[in-house]
C-alpha cells in the first residue's frame, strides 16, 4: 500500500531535506515547512508569477505572498547565519481541528460546537487528541477562532459547512477548510483528509 498525503496539489516533494554548514558545527536551526518549501519551488525555480503559483497551490494570491516571504527568510537567515536548515514535510505530521458536543458522538461536528478537539496526526495515525473551548461558542468573532487555532499549529479545520468569512480568515493564516461527512471516531479522520499517492 501506498504513502498518504493531505488533499493539497503539491509538484514538489524535496529529495533532500537537510542541509547545514560543512566547515563547521551549526549555529542554531531552522524548519522550512511543506508550504514553503512549495512556493520556493513554484516561484524560485519554476520561474511561476504569484498570481499562477498561488493557483497550483490552491490558494489567494495574499496567502502566497505572505508564505514566499516567510520561506526566503529562512533560507537567508540559515545561508549568512550558518544554521541547519531542515525541510519539514507536514503531509506526514500535522494537526487538524473539529469542533464537537461530545467526545464519543463525532456523528454532529459543527463549528458551532462548544467543544473543539485538536487532533494530532502523524504518518496517518491520530498521535494524540486535545479538547477545549470552542471560541465561536463562546460568541467569539471569525477572528479570534482564526487565531486560536494559528496559535496551536492547526493545518486544517474539519467540519459540516463554513461560511465564506470565516473561510478567507482561516486562509489568511494558512489555515484550511475540509468538509466531511459525519465520523465514527477520531481514527477516521485521516481517511477523509488524505489519499494515497
């Protein structure tokens, strides 16, 4: 059986992942992520404007900008610092939300939810599951839920249906939207947002 990876449209996946300085041991390290590993491939090599490697991405255009410029600043920083710099492949370990009513019930995930569990995946298997307070259920605005789950390193929110602000919110901040259908457990989450190579 084949590897798994996100549902994301990726060229590129680096046969190299580590680099660092050969004269000397390394002055600290830094992790290039999946995202950004792509946009230096698209923009940087591939010679594509912004406008058309946003859209091999499947992402706005602002997004983009924002990933390219964080990507070349850890390339340089690492180049005149002499860091190691390391390729992270987040198709293989990354975070994902839903929000839920109850823990053994994930046949009702909304983002209305009080709850929101934060799933920890890793080689598609669920490593470790966190549940807090959801703060749309706390009548919290886009924004702060935008930011809640920036701050806990959350790749994708799952749920029924999302409206288009808080879509665009999410987006801003690298955070992606995937509908799926009512599950049974957490261990069924890796099936709705991965597919085989």
């Amino acid at each position: 059986m084949g590897r798994q990876k996100i549902q994301r449209e990726c060229s590129f996946k680096p046969e190299y992942t580590l680099f660092e300085p050969a004269q000397r041991k390394a002055q600290g390290e830094i992790e290039l992520n999946a995202d950004e590993m792509e946009a230096l491939y698209l923009m940087d090599y591939e010679g594509l404007y912004q406008e058309s490697a946003a859209l091999e991405m499947g992402i706005s255009r602002p997004t983009f900008s924002r990933i390219i410029k964080a990507a070349r600043k850890k390339v340089i920083t690492a180049l005149v610092r002499g860091y190691r710099l390391e390729i992270i492949d987040q198709k293989d370990k990354f975070i994902v939300a839903i929000g839920i009513f109850d823990e053994n019930d994930l046949s009702k995930h909304s983002m209305l939810a009080p709850k929101i569990a934060l799933v920890h995946l890793a080689n598609q298997k669920v490593q470790n599951v966190e549940v807090l307070s959801n703060p749309l259920y706390e009548k919290k605005c886009n924004k702060s839920l935008t930011q809640f789950l920036k701050s806990r390193g959350v790749s994708y929110l799952l749920g029924n249906k999302i409206d288009d602000e808080l879509k665009n919110s999410l987006l801003s901040k690298g955070v992606f939207f995937k509908k799926i259908p009512p599950l049974r457990s957490f261990e069924d989450i890796p099936l709705h947002i991965c597919k085989t190579l």
